[in-house]
C-alpha cells in the first residue's frame, strides 16, 4: 500500500531556458540584467541590445528572442507606503550571473540603498555572480581627505557594495581611479572616449586639434584622448579653488600650452555647474582657439542640483567658438538640456550590452574597451 504523503511520480518542473556557450563548449544560464529605477528607459535599450548579441552570437533562434528577454531581465524595486525600499527579483538567480544597473544621479543616497539591496537579494537567492554596474560612481569626488576630521566616502560605498554581495564592480570615468584599490574584489573602470572618440574624429580636424583639460588634475585623461585621437597636443588651466567656499566656483590661475588657431576639445569626467568648463573655454579662446568642443561623461544636470540653474546660464555664456557639447545618458537629461542645439547625448546601450555579454561568457574587455 502507497503511502498518502509520498508522491510516486516526481512533479513536473519545467526546464529552464539555456544558451550555447561556445568558449566553455557548454550550455548555460543567459545572464540576469537587474535594472534599478535610476534610469529605467536605458535599463530596457540595454535589455534589447544584448537580447540580439545573444541572438546572434549564442545560437538562439529569432523566435525565442522574447521569450530571452523576459527571463533575463526585472525591474524589482519598489516602495512601501512608508517609502522605505522593497527588493524582489522575480526570475530565478540560481547559479546564474547577474548584472545590477542603476543610474545612481540624481538621488545617489536612494539608488546606492537600492543596489545594496538587490544585490542582497540576488545573492540570498543563489546567484553564482553578481556584478554591479554603476556608469556614474556616486561619491566618486570623495577618494581622500581634502581636510581633517573628513570621511572618504568613495571607499565607503565600495565597501558597502562588497559587504552587499558585489563579485565585481564596473564603472565608467569614475572621478578618481585609485578608488578602484579600496576593495579586493574586481573593479574595471571603462572610458567613455570609446564611444566618444569616433564622434570627435568626425568633428575636428586631427592634425589641428588640441586636447584640452579644465585643470592638472586631467592630465591622464587628455594625454589618452590626444593619443586615440590623434591630436598634435595638449593644454590646461592650473586653477584654484577655496575649499571653504563654495565648490563651483574655481578660479583659473595659470594656462599652460599652444592653441593659437586650433581647434581645442575640453575634456572632463563630471560637472555640476559648468563653471570650470566655462573658464577653460574662455581660456582657450583667450588663447586662440578658433572652435571649442566640450565632451563630459557624466553631466549632472538634474533638479536635485541646487545649481542645475546656474548650469544652464554657464552653457548659455559659453563663447561664439563653442559649437558642441557632447555627454553621455549616465544622467537622464531633461529637454532642456537635449534640446539645446549644440548637446548632442550618445547613447551607451550597445557599449553596456556588450560588456555584460563579455563579462558573462568569460571574454575580455581589453584592450578595445579598457585600454
């Protein structure tokens, strides 16, 4: 006789959906893409980009396509009335790799709390990987004490994203890139000149083009620029700025190089105000320059910036030889900001696709994407 509470026939459990990995010659788990409420708009441009990577690079026919993109792709924040933070992934993490994207400006102390969590709940949920990805790294300016008694928050927050449960963390032109040694777990920082260099060469002139930083502190980041874009060469403005006063008001003290007649390019991770761009611009034009082109990874105009105004007012004073303003979607920018004719917002989704295609099948980001 059976016995009623021993069920004989094992229960139907539906198998789940897998894709060819060529490298390990095996088939997997597609990865999980957890997309925070910073930026969800680009959240799903990145969800539909590496749905047809794995279509086409993965052997999965055109058919599944929708049937991949449901399984590998949540939203799962949300809040309680009492605006606390609620987590909940819906598809399964089981020994799967998973991704959290979140735009972390404006707002960087909610949407930290969120990756903080969702990565708590992927990992309580069995996620074999869990890889954070944050194209704006919040806090970034804080990578040392400017004074005493000062926290260093850009440790701080990589701490907390280990301590959550992060593997691996990817950002992109973090402020300061020796914040990327505070923790042990591995951090690739990308540069956004791989998707802003082919638009500069279609802009100026290589061989009359000079790179231009908006103070010392960018040296690194000009002299990679010069190189890629094969600029004849460099210059900046040594500037000073009153640690008691207000931050966005930076004096310039010093212009060091020759633009005499050059077409100049003001390269510079963030901005919240835009006034060090607008002295470097003046500067450059005092100089000589005869065109002026800004590029900014990380634009950070938002109505939570108690200067979002007085950025605006900067763009708008910026000289007759300014003619472009290129910037990435780390920050959603509202129309007035995109709407202004010489704004032009590149769009990241297929650069994010392929890193998380890279990352999850085990291909390296170097040198095309690092490098």
């Amino acid at each position: 006789m059976s016995h009623p509470y021993i069920h004989r026939e094992a229960p139907e459990i539906p198998a789940p959906l897998l894709i060819y990995d060529a490298l390990h010659r095996t088939y997997v788990r597609p990865p999980l893409l957890l997309c925070g409420p910073g930026n969800p708009e680009l959240g799903k441009r990145i969800r539909d980009e590496l749905a047809t990577l794995i279509t086409k690079r993965n052997d999965v026919q055109p058919g599944m396509k929708d049937l991949l993109i449901a399984d590998m792709y949540n939203e799962p924040v949300n809040r309680f009335p009492d605006s606390h933070v609620n987590v909940r992934v819906i598809p399964s993490c089981d020994g799967r790799r998973v991704f959290i994207f979140q735009n972390a400006y404006p707002e960087p102390d909610s949407r930290l709390m969120e990756v903080f969590l969702m990565a708590d709940a992927a990992r309580r949920a069995g996620a074999d990987d869990i890889t954070v990805m944050l194209p704006y790294y919040p806090y970034g300016r804080g990578d040392r004490k400017a004074g005493p008694r000062e926290a260093i928050p850009a440790s701080l927050v990589a701490e907390l994203l280990a301590t959550s449960g992060a593997n691996r963390i990817i950002t992109n032109d973090i402020h300061a890139e020796q914040t990327t040694g505070s923790i042990r777990q591995p951090w690739d920082n990308l540069y956004a000149s791989t998707l802003f260099i082919p638009e500069l060469k279609g802009m100026v002139k290589a061989e009359n083009t000079v790179v231009m930083g908006a103070d010392v502190g960018t040296m690194k980041r000009i002299s990679a620029y010069k190189k890629r874009l094969g600029a004849v060469g460099i210059a900046f403005v040594v500037k000073n700025r009153d640690l008691n006063e207000s931050s966005s008001n930076p004096e310039a003290l010093m212009f060091i190089g020759d633009v005499e007649g050059r077409e100049v390019v003001i390269v510079d991770d963030e901005s919240v105000s835009f006034s060090t761009i607008l002295n470097a611009a003046n500067e450059a034009v005092h100089n000589g320059a005869v065109k002026v082109i800004v590029v900014l990874s990380h634009l950070k105009y938002a109505e939570q910036n108690a200067e979002h105004e007085k950025m605006l007012r900067k763009i708008k004073e910026m000289p007759p030889e300014f003619v472009a303003l290129l910037t990435t979607d780390s920050v959603a920018l509202p129309p007035e900001i995109t709407d202004l004719p010489v704004v032009k917002v590149v769009d990241t989704a297929p650069f994010w696709a392929e890193i998380i295609w890279r990352t999850n099948f085990g291909v390296s980001l170097s040198p095309d994407l690092i490098n």
